[in-house]
C-alpha cells in the first residue's frame, strides 16, 4: 500500500515547483537581455556607421 504525503508536508514538491518556476523566469528574463542587446547593438552600430 502506497502511503501519500500532504501537500503542506511535500518539501520535494514545493521545491520543484519552485525551480520550474525560477527557470521559466529566468529564460523570460535572457529573452529580455537578448533583444535589449539586439536593440543596444543597433544603436551603437548606427553612431559608429558600423
């Protein structure tokens, strides 16, 4: 027989959605970088006629 643990007592659980979520923002936040950077690049390449 199988034996389940509360949801209020699942660390492991809580913990892994955690992660999952701190991933998900994370890899929003590199999308954010990525094009500021394109957007920086751009500029820059304007001023010097790059």
């Amino acid at each position: 027989m199988r034996k389940t643990v509360p949801a209020s007592q699942d660390f492991l659980g809580i913990v892994a959605i955690g992660s999952v979520i701190g991933n998900l923002v994370q890899a929003n936040e590199m999308t954010t970088v990525k094009r500021q950077l394109g957007k920086l690049s751009a500029m820059y390449r304007g001023l010097t006629g790059c």
